[in-house]
C-alpha cells in the first residue's frame, strides 16, 4: 500500500494482525505490529488485543506478559478484552492462580467481568478440582447480576460429583431450579453418571425419571450409566432393560455401552 502512495489506517493494520494470527502466524502479525511503530502509525488497544488473542489461544503466557508490559509502557490502559483474553489463556494451561489474580486485577480497575469471564474461571477452577474457589466465584458471579448458564452450572456439578461430593452436586442442582435456569441433558448426565458409578442406582433413577418428565431425551451416555452400573451391581437384568429400552428408542449403543 506504501508503494503506491495509500496510508493504511490503524484498523487496516489491526485486519492484517487479526488475519496473520487467524492463520497462525504470529511472527507475521508481531512484524506488522513492528511497521507501524516504524511507519508512526499509533497503537492502541484494539491493536495490542488482536496480538494478545492470538498469544494467549497459542499458551504463550510468558509472550502475553510481555505484550501486556508494553502496553504498560506505551500508555495504553488494558480494556476488559485485554483481561479476557490474558484469563483464558492462563485458564488454558491450568496456571489458575495467575488467571484468579488478572481476575481481581480487573476489579481493582473497575472493569466489569461478564458471564464468558466467569465461566472460564469457573471452568478452570473445577477441571483443577478447586471446588471451594469454583464454588466462591460462582457466588461472586451471582451477587454481582449475572445469570450463570447451564453449562456453567454443569461444569461446577460435575467436579463435585467426581470428588464423590454428591451432596454439594444436588445442592448446586437444586439452586439451578431456584434460579430459573433450566438443566439440560448434559447437566443430568453429570448428576447420573457419577451417581451410578458410586452405585447409588435408585437415586440415579429418580433424576432419570425427572429428566424425561421434564421433556429431556436421554441419550447413549445416559443408558449407558445405567447399563454399567447395573452390571457392577450383578443385576443383569435390569442392564439388559435399559440397554433395550435404549434401543428401542433408536439409539446406537456406544464403543463404552459394549464395554460394560
């Protein structure tokens, strides 16, 4: 463009970054980034949160931190995508001390974090078994108006019950109702899954029956639960009756069904 006398803006620049990462080619985007420091092209947010998306969804935290000190540097205050990206990231390679602290960060600057923010933390702090912080940030999340979704609440209940904390489960379960946010099929087959291999089969099929009078299909990894469970049980027959029943409602056993 240069060469033939045009002067790219700043949002053409920060297309060509966003383009270059897209294909995975962060040197390419950091060059572009050099060029219009060279060419007097100022840089702003938008331009370093294009870099930092694409640093931070390769796991380069050391690089992130990096970006975020020249921005530091340059004078450019970090926006609420800044935070975002730099919490998924560190979510990403599980360093969820680091993501707990850009977290509070974010607070201490008054930028206010949303339900895609929380529910990677929340994510992240249940995939590393922190239930007690998940569990907090959860409050938090609700406190502060934000409505968490099933899937937030699906993660939280499933690293419950895979600590075998079926209790805390069902409570959080029941505040899902409470709160007015409909469980789906994946949020049941937590509870039932980790119910029937704790073999607490009649508690399993209470929420089995609930499920389905609530209009939810179960699906293969539903029967197969039950399936399983019942065969650690010794109790054939009725594994054989779920497995019947599944295939009776036209759905394929999977290669974990097979297993059993």
């Amino acid at each position: 463009m240069y060469d033939i006398g045009l002067n790219p803006e700043n949002t053409c620049y920060i297309a060509l970054i966003d383009g270059f990462i897209k294909e995975g080619n962060m040197e390419e985007a950091l060059s572009t980034k050099g060029k219009m420091i060279a060419r007097g092209v100022k840089l702003c947010d938008a331009t370093y949160n294009a870099i930092l998306a694409g640093v931070c969804r390769n796991g380069t935290m050391e690089k992130a931190e990096a970006v975020l000190n020249e921005m530091n540097v340059m004078g450019i205050k970090p926006n609420a995508q800044t935070f975002k990206f730099l919490i998924d990231g560190y979510c990403r390679e599980q360093s969820m001390v680091k993501a707990c602290e850009i977290l509070n960060e974010m607070k201490k600057r008054n930028l206010a974090p949303n339900v895609y923010t929380y529910g990677v933390i929340i994510n992240g702090l249940s995939r590393c078994g922190d239930l007690q912080r998940a569990n907090k940030v959860l409050k938090e999340m609700i406190t502060r108006g934000l409505k968490p979704g099933a899937v937030i609440y699906t993660t939280v209940i499933r690293g419950h019950v895979q600590e075998g904390k079926f209790e805390e489960a069902i409570k959080l379960f029941n505040g899902m109702n409470e709160k007015g946010v409909m469980p789906d099929v994946f949020c049941y087959n937590s509870l039932i899954i980790g119910l029937c291999k704790a073999r607490k089969m009649e508690e399993a099929r209470s929420y089995f029956l609930e499920m389905v009078e609530r209009g939810l299909k179960p699906n293969a990894y539903t029967y197969g639960a039950f399936v399983h469970g019942h065969c650690k049980e010794g109790e054939m027959q009725l594994a054989n009756r779920y497995f019947q029943e599944m295939l009776g409602c036209g759905i394929a056993p999977n290669d974990v069904i097979y297993t059993a």
